[in-house]
C-alpha cells in the first residue's frame, strides 16, 4: 500500500476503527478499496443513503496534486493506526484514530501526561496549571493538551517556557489551528521539539462536536490526566471519563467551594474517579516515581525511541526484539544499556521494560 492511499483516505476522512478493519476485510487494501468502493458500499457500513452520495461526491473532489502541496508546505506526516510509528499507546484505546495527521515530531509517551482544564481559568487554575506543567517538566514529563484557551493554552506555554515538550491535540485540522490566537503558540510547540496533530482531515474547522471526541485522543496519548479546573459537564471531565476507561490514571486539584461554576474537580475527587493532588509529587508517588531535578526532559535517538515504543506496554526479551526489528543482538543490548544509564528501562526476567 502506497502512501498516495493513505494520504486520500485520511483527507477523505470518514472511516472509524471498526469500519477500517470491515474495508480492509473486504478489499484487501486502501488501494484497492480507493477504486472499488461504492455508495451501496457506505450504505453497508452504517451510511445513509443521502450520506453516502455526499461522501462519494467529495472522494472523488479531492485533489490529489493538491494535498501533496500543503502537506509538503506544512511538513506533515500522516501516520495510519498500522504503521508502526503511530503511538502504541493510542492503539490499545477503544476506537483508535485511524489516521493522525501529525506536524512536528511525536515524542517518546511512556511518561506522558493530559493536564486539562476550562477555558475561563481563574487566577487560582492559572497558578496551580503552571507549577505542575513546570515539575512535570522537571521530572521528565511530556505534556498533552488541547490547546484552548485556559488551562491548555498555560500548559503548553509554561512547558515551553521550561525548555519541555508538548504535544497540542486539536479539534480542527493540524492547518486550521483553533483558537486563532494560539497560532504563534503551536509554531513555538513544533520548534521546541513537540508536535500539533489531528486526526481531522486538512482545512477541518474547530467543530464543537469534534472536541469530546478530540479528548479520548489525549487521554489515550497519557499515561495519567490531570484535570485542573472545570464545571462537572465540562470537556475536561470528558477527558477525565475517558481516560478512566482507557485505564488511565487521573488525578484533579480540589478547588474553592465557592466556584460551583469550577465544581468539576472536587466531584469526580468525591465520587473516587480521581485522586486529589496538590503537588507533583503525589502524581510521583501515584506512578512509583523518586522525584528528580531536571533542566529539560531526556532526549532519545531514533533507534531508543523505537526500542521505547515496542516495549511501553509490556516487557519484551533481547530475542524477541531481535525477530521484530532489523537489530542484532549486540547492538539492542548496547542500547538498552544506555536507556538503563538513562534511567528509563530496567530488566526482568531476561525481559525489558519501562520503569
């Protein structure tokens, strides 16, 4: 399968998980499927019969020469839910992206964490948003968020700030960023070693019902979620439900009684759907993690990245790395010793995993 038919079918943009695996079932491929694929097609997979037309008629809209440009122009990667540099750990959620359009680079996510919030954060949410973005940091943290205005906005500009790396999850395309304000804000996200992604198609505006569904993407991109402020319907505790049922961990900052609008934290704390936390390193102790004084996160090679990925969610034997990747065992071993050094993996029972 090329990379032409991934570029169309993620442009095109109509597939979920189940109805990509029922397309590849019947047509072998997206190449195959680009050509043959019809209206009574759609219609089979859940389409109405209006619906169906609609979306035939806009397939066969996009230009192909078109969307090579402004991908080209924007430096953007389109990763498939099968390639295997998309996030593994945003493979093991219930209906995974099945494309992300990604702009900038995607860091290793073992130690990743969604800090959500509302948009009209008080000065109490501005504070506490800022110290923990800067300890996460510290402590070797990638910082997911949304990148609306509020708690996303401040924790992407105080991870910045702090020389870490982000990544934004938008509700638009990764080229119609949203708010607009916050344009120079991805720019500076991107450049300091983070990534804006989307798994919306290009020229996609900011929709208010693609946002909950934006949110199980950062939930799923998190090892935990840490929810600031919000009301109780509020889009952060959206996230905060999703990552419960993605298995997540979840964590909330109590907030002023008085703030019934901002009631969101101290409900889900009293119901038992998250833990209350009031600095770090309770979010540390929760992941059995020794707090450490860091400048900036640790960096990784390509190959370290990769190793990092196979491994996240279970550990995994020198042998059988060996059979899955290009690397002798003498070169895996000499990496797994430097990520060792590193502090990140430690070995069981012959196997690797991520501490």
């Amino acid at each position: 399968m090329t990379d032409q038919y991934i570029y169309l079918w993620a442009q095109w943009g109509i597939l979920n998980y189940d109805q990509y695996q029922i397309v590849l079932k019947q047509f072998g491929d997206l190449e195959k499927a680009w050509s043959e694929i019809n209206s009574s097609f759609l219609e089979k997979l859940g389409f109405g019969s209006a619906k169906a037309r609609r979306v035939m008629e806009f397939k066969d809209s996009i230009d192909f020469n078109q969307l090579i440009r402004r991908i080209e122009t924007l430096n953007i990667r389109i990763l498939c839910v099968d390639d295997a540099e998309y996030p593994s750990c945003l493979k093991s959620i219930p209906n995974p992206s099945v494309f992300l359009f990604v702009r900038g680079k995607l860091p290793p996510l073992h130690k990743a964490i969604g800090i959500v919030g509302t948009r009209q954060i008080t000065d109490y949410g501005k504070i506490v948003t800022e110290r923990f973005a800067r300890d996460l940091v510290r402590n070797g943290f990638v910082v997911i968020s949304g990148l609306a205005l509020g708690v996303d906005e401040t924790a992407h500009k105080e991870t910045v700030r702090n020389s870490g790396i982000t990544v934004a999850v938008l509700g638009s395309g990764v080229d119609n960023i949203y708010p607009y304000v916050n344009r120079s804000l991805s720019e500076r996200i991107i450049r300091s070693g983070g990534a804006v992604i989307s798994e919306y198609p290009l020229g996609t505006p900011a929709l208010q019902h693609h946002f909950p569904m934006r949110n199980r993407i950062i939930s799923g991109l998190s090892r935990g979620v840490l929810v600031v402020e919000g009301g109780i319907k509020s889009g952060a505790l959206i996230t905060a439900r999703y990552a419960l049922e993605q298995g997540r961990e979840v964590f909330a900052v109590p907030n002023n009684i008085t703030k019934i609008g901002l009631s969101g934290t101290n409900h889900i704390i009293r119901r038992g759907e998250a833990k209350l936390v009031e600095k770090v390193n309770h979010i540390l102790e929760d992941f059995q993690m020794e707090a450490v004084k860091i400048k900036q996160p640790i960096s990784f090679t390509t190959i370290e990245s990769e190793l990092i990925e196979r491994i996240v969610n279970q550990g995994k034997s020198i042998d059988e790395l060996v059979m899955e990747t290009h690397y002798n065992v003498s070169r895996l071993t000499e990496v797994f010793i430097e990520l060792q050094l590193k502090g990140v993996v430690r070995e069981i029972n012959r196997k690797w995993t991520i501490i």
